[in-house]
C-alpha cells in the first residue's frame, strides 16, 4: 500500500507543477502544513507577506487606547534553565542556545485585530489559535538566488548612542558571528557561493512600549534552476531555523527540550509563500498564542558563554511587545 505523501513531498509537488502554496511549519516539525492559497483562506488562515496576502486587510478602527499588561516568568525559574543552558555551553554542548519563555499578557484586542494593526513583513492569522508579526525572513528566493537575513542583537533605541553601544557590545557580536556562521553552512549545504552581503545592518522596530534596534546580516547563495521541483526537500534541509535554535544545531535542539518548560509548537517554526516562481519566508517570532481563553506571548534570546542572567531575562521581557501604539 502506497504511503501518503509528507507535507515536504507535497510541497515538492506543487512546486513541480508550479502551484502557489502557503506552508506553516512548527518548530518540531510534528504538524507541518502546506495548502493552496484558496484552501488556506477556507481553513482560516490569513497571511500579509511583504504585501502579499490572501486577505483584505481590514482598517481596524484603534480609537479605544490600548491596554497592555504582561506578566513574566519569575526570575528564578528563568534562572534555574539558564544556568543549566549555561552548564552545556561551559561543557562544549553548544556555544549558542536560544532560550524561550511563554509570558501571560492582558490585552484589549483580539488575535484578529493585532493581526490587522501590526506593521511587520511577515504576519500570520492562524484561526483563533496565534498570530505572529514577525520583523525576521527565514529565505527568500528569486532568480535562482537564496537569501536569508538571520537577526541577533537587540538595543532599546532611545538609548544614548544606542546603534554604536549594540555594535560595540562583544557578546552580541559574537553571537551575530555563531549564527551567521551557522547561516552559511546551512546554505552551503543547497547552494553554492555562499556568501555574505552584509553584515550586522541595523533595523528601527516601532512597538507600544519603545523603538527597538536590532541586527541583521544578509547571506546568499546559488541555486539550481530546478530548485523549485525540491522546494519541500530544500526547505526540509534548513530547519530548524539556526537564528532561533543555536550552534551546533542538533545537539543545541536537544538541550532546548531539556530547558524548555514546554514543547514550542508553531512558535519559532517558518511561514511563508511559494507564488508559483519565486519563495519568501518568515520566522515566527513575535508570536501571541490563545490557549483556553488565555493569551500567551511567546519570547527568548540567544545564550552564550558570556551571557548575565538577568541581563538576558530583561531582553525576553523587553520583547514582549505588538508593533502599534
């Protein structure tokens, strides 16, 4: 008996045939979706990619002001898988973990409306169930030329010479310089002249609370004219995501399901769009969950051997945010 096809081969398919699709992958990779773009909008899924969406997105009226509360982790359970993230890391495991809390929040508007108020690249309306405006690509390919922007480093704006202090600062460096080396050996592994273009370029995010700077580099590479009949193989072999997982990868995955209070689900996993010849993706950060009534914001930041706990804890916190006043 034939094998129903995997949500990988499905989207090898499509691409083959040249369909547009809309896929929504978890971090696990354990409920991966690809649909058409009609079946998405039938199933309850919207998305607004750099522009290009399933959906007219409604001019929701933001007269009432809004209310926002958030109500983290206490410091101490964050510091208990901190220090065992920072064990691993001193024992050679890893040399970047990306550890991630779930923060409870309170706020006057429904996952459809922040969907509609954000201002972001890449956002997502799963059904009831999340919405992410996520300010990070994943890939993108056009003309046969694979690029990914990985984003690390964050600095309040406001602060005094906040552009130079990120700079400056040598643990975000070397962070910035672990993912984008994991960024280009991922690449080399479905592309050739692996490159990169730019490196640690800054981007103003504008929230409720404070403006946000934060560092990017662009990596590319070339791709085989045929790349769109294994886009599903293709997009198989980058995942997890190395911004949001750490180096080495494997093993880093491994750890975060021993420092993680609970599975992540479709946080931190990839959405995007495949138009029938060229890919654009986003990493889903910056992501709002609903789970039995109760809303949940889901936020972390990269560990390295030269992390402070509380310095890290403050910059999950600082991420909790929606990017409309």
């Amino acid at each position: 008996m034939k094998q129903p096809e995997t949500t990988f081969e499905t989207m090898n398919s499509l691409g083959r045939s040249r369909i547009p699709f809309l896929f929504v992958i978890d971090f696990e990779c354990a409920q991966p979706l690809v649909l058409p773009f009609l079946k998405a909008e039938e199933n309850g899924i919207f998305f607004n990619v750099r522009g290009r969406s399933n959906i007219n997105e409604k001019n929701v009226v933001n007269y009432i002001p809004l209310q926002f509360d958030r109500f983290p982790v206490d410091f101490s359970i964050y510091t208990s898988a901190f220090n065992l993230v920072k064990k691993e890391i001193r024992f050679g495991n890893s040399y970047l973990l990306n550890l991630t809390f779930r923060t409870p929040i309170s706020i006057n508007r429904s996952l459809e409306e922040i969907f509609h108020l954000s201002q972001a690249p890449y956002k997502l309306l799963f059904r009831d169930e999340f919405t992410v405006f996520s300010p990070e690509c994943f890939i993108k390919i056009e003309n046969n030329i694979i690029r990914s922007f990985p984003m690390k480093g964050t600095i309040d704006a406001g602060l005094d010479n906040a552009a130079a202090l990120l700079l400056a600062d040598h643990k975000e460096l070397a962070e910035h310089n672990t993912i984008v080396d994991l960024i280009r050996n991922d690449l080399s592994m479905v592309a050739t002249e692996v490159k990169v273009n730019r490196f640690r370029y800054l981007d103003e995010i504008k929230t409720n609370r404070r403006h946000l700077l934060q560092a990017s580099s662009e990596i590319s590479g070339k791709l085989k004219d045929n790349w769109r009949d294994e886009i599903g193989t293709l997009i198989e072999t980058l995942l997890p995501a190395g911004s949001i997982s750490g180096a080495p990868k494997k093993k880093t995955v491994e750890l975060i399901k021993k420092a993680e209070i609970s599975e992540r689900g479709f946080y931190t996993g990839i959405f995007g769009i495949f138009d029938g010849e060229s890919l654009d993706s986003g990493v889903m950060i910056r992501f709002i969950e609903k789970q039995h009534g109760q809303l949940f914001f889901r936020s972390g930041g990269g560990i390295t051997v030269n992390s402070i706990a509380i310095n890290e804890y403050n910059e999950m916190i600082d991420k909790v945010y929606v990017p409309f006043v």
